[in-house]
C-alpha cells in the first residue's frame, strides 16, 4: 500500500472513530461554498409568455445568506425582464426577489434539494435599464408613418392595422402601457416570473449530488444522517 492510501485510510478510521463516539457532529458549509457552486450555472433565461410578442426573464445574479435564528436558505435574486414587438423592446426592468426555501438531503440519491420554496417579495428597482414607451411610440412601432395620420391614437386600432388580429388578449396587455406605469406590467408578470424561479428551484439542475471521490462528501454518504440550516451555516450532521 503505498503512503498516500495508508494516509486516505487512517483518515478515515479517525473520522469513523470520532463518528461513533459522537466528537464528530457535523460539517459546515458557509454562503461562499454555497455561492461558488451557483455561480457557473449563472446566467440563466428563462422565456415568459407575452401575447403575440416575446417576453424573457434573465436571471443574472443571486446573493445567498442563511440568517442566523432562521432555519432557512434565504436568496436574493437580480434579473431582467424584457417585452419585445416586431422584434422592437418596448419594456425593460430590473427586477429583485427574495426567496427562501429549507434545505433536505436524500438518502436515496446522496443529493442536497430545496424545499417548501417560497418568494417573500419582488419589487422593481428603478434604473437607467428600465423602459416603457409611451402611447407615441407604441402606436409607431405597429403602424407604418404612410397610414399613420389615419389612426386615431388607439392602441386597438393601431395593432389591428399591423397584426390583422383583434385578439383581445394582446389588446388588453398592450393596453397596460398606456397608463405610463412600469410597476403595472411587472404586477402582470410577477405570477409567472414566480412560478418560473420556484420550478427552477425544486428542478433537479438545483440539486446538489454529494461526491463520493470527495472525503467529506463521501463520508456524509456513509454516515450522515440530515442536512438544515443552524448558526447561519449549511449544516451536514452525522
């Protein structure tokens, strides 16, 4: 047995030992952990449906915590939300969330997943990323400047014209635009955007497999018996 497998194996006797008569509890992992595993799967787009146009939210940016009196994950999400029409962007906006979800670990499987995921607030952050053109320049994007005289200022009107539809569905979301309120259509997409991040969460791309080449990893495997949220650390407790 050459000197590495002779050191692997004593270390795992020690680690055995310290199980067994209880002077091994648990093994921490801390935000920086948990942020460095996030962090390559960033950005991630995800589309969102927008009546006869095209929506997408990107999410750019999450900042993980784990208070600690809580017993919970707590993430803060940065994404982007985007309506185009006739391939023109005719609203754009930062959004934050705030989700929280409880940690549970699988025996079945050796993963780490998300539970009982939940989002406690979405709110838009006013920048310069932001945009909502007004009744002017929607009604221009749909009709061509020759006709445009003809129009007699209606969002209905101009969009029959361009589309040949009087969909009312299209006609009524376009229709949110003309009140000048960005917060208005985010209100219209926030169900959507949250169902999105909470599938997102619960996916299997979001559980953590634990590696058995990995010596805690795979010694949690052999021993460990659940996983939670105590002192502000992602605990692992044998």
């Amino acid at each position: 047995m050459d000197p590495q497998s002779i050191k692997s194996s004593l270390r795992l006797l020690l680690a055995k030992c310290l199980i067994r008569f209880k002077r091994l509890k648990y093994v921490d992992y801390s935000v920086d952990d948990i942020s460095q595993i996030i962090k390559p799967h960033l950005p991630v787009l995800l589309p969102i449906s927008v009546p006869k146009g095209e929506g997408r939210f990107t999410l750019s940016k999450v900042n993980i915590s784990m208070p600690f009196d809580t017993d919970y994950i707590q993430a803060e999400v940065l994404g982007g939300i985007e309506v185009t029409y006739l391939a023109n962007p005719i609203y754009r906006a930062h959004v934050v969330l705030i989700v929280q979800a409880t940690p549970q670990y699988d025996p079945t499987k050796n993963n780490v997943l998300l539970t009982d995921i939940r989002i406690t607030d979405i709110h838009m952050l006013n920048d310069e990323y932001s945009i909502l053109k007004d009744t002017t320049s929607l009604i221009s994007l749909f009709v061509p400047s020759p006709v445009l005289s003809m129009v007699r200022g209606t969002m209905k009107t101009a969009f029959s014209i361009m589309t040949g539809t009087t969909t009312s569905e299209a006609n009524s979301y376009l229709q949110m635009y003309l009140s000048g309120s960005k917060q208005k259509v985010l209100d219209y997409h926030k169900p959507q955007i949250e169902k999105l991040i909470v599938e997102l969460a619960a996916g299997e791309d979001m559980q953590y497999t634990l590696d058995i080449n990995d010596f805690e990893e795979s010694l949690f495997i052999q021993y460990g018996k659940e996983v939670a949220v105590e002192e502000g650390q992602l605990r692992f407790k044998f």
